[in-house]
C-alpha cells in the first residue's frame, strides 16, 4: 500500500475512457487501498483511478458519514431522480469551484472490492460524489461543466494548474 501522486488538469490521463476492469483480485484490491490511502491523505472524499493515472474503471469514496470508504468497480447508474445544483471541486484541479447540476437521488450498480454484484441507492453528497468520479472514468471533468463566468473567474487559475501538470 503506498499513497499515489495525483494528477493534475491537463494530463492526458484525465480525459481517457477508462477500461472496464473484468476482474477483482489482489491487485486490484492493492490498488483500492492505495487510492483510499492517497484520497485521505489529500482530504478528498472521493478518487477515481484516472485521477492516479490508471485507466480503469475503479473509484473510491469516502464523505466521512462514518460508513467507511467505499469502492465501486465498473460503476453504472440504473436510476435517477431530482436534480440539484451544488458546487464541487476536484483534487485535480485544485482551488476551483464549479456549480454542477445533477441528479440527487441515484441508484448504482457496481462490483465491490469482494468481487461481488452490488446495487445501492445514494442521496444528496454521496450521490453527488458517486457521480462526480464516475464522470472521471469517462475522461469528463467539472470544468465541462462550468459557465461563461466560471471560465472567466477561473482561467488564470486553470493554466497555472495545467503548467503544473506538464511539471508534475
Ligand atoms: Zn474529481
């Protein structure tokens, strides 16, 4: 288990379609780990294997509701219900904050860390979070989502972070 670098908007990396991952086995649970880890070391609350540099589709979250993290192996949203705004940031493209709509209530099908089918419903910033890093498993990120303004406010910001990337 050892805390992964993060990468940063800009990379490559973040704009792939991720791979669907056709087994679970101690490789991929080593990786689970590794993300958990580097996702609390940042202070995130969620971590998607893009955002490590591994194109596949495995994310990690974690909203501190005491539930523990949790990790979601080829995720797919069977249901949808309501939307919200709300603002959200990304540890990859650190100190922006873009306002996104989505669905408030979800239900997600996934294999779990144990290699099993699991199906849950998700509200509010669970459901929030689910759906941001499952967006990262298809190369999509909250600036996609952003304003006219949000742009503007963000541009400097957003260059500086992709000199950064090519840096990192
Ligand atoms: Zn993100």
């Amino acid at each position: 288990m050892s805390q992964l670098k993060i990468r940063l908007y800009g990379d490559p990396c973040l704009r792939q379609k991720c791979d669907t991952v056709t087994d679970v086995g101690s490789a991929e649970r080593m990786l689970i780990q590794s993300m958990i880890q580097t996702m609390h070391a940042h202070k995130g609350i969620g971590l998607a294997a893009p955002q490590v540099g591994i194109n596949r589709r495995i994310l990690v979250i974690d909203i501190n509701d005491g539930q523990g993290p949790l990790a979601m192996i080829n995720p797919t949203i069977v249901k949808t219900n309501r939307y919200a705004d709300m603002e959200e940031g990304c540890l990859s493209i650190p100190n922006v904050h873009i306002v996104v709509e989505r669905p408030y209530e979800i239900i997600v099908r996934y294999t779990n860390a144990d290699n099993k089918e699991e199906e849950k419903r998700f509200t509010e910033l669970m459901a929030r979070a689910v759906q941001h890093e499952m967006d990262h498993l298809d190369g999509k990120l909250i600036v996609d989502y952003a304003s006219d303004e949000e742009l503007d406010k963000y541009r400097d910001k957003l260059e500086e972070i992709k000199k950064q990337a090519k840096n990192n």
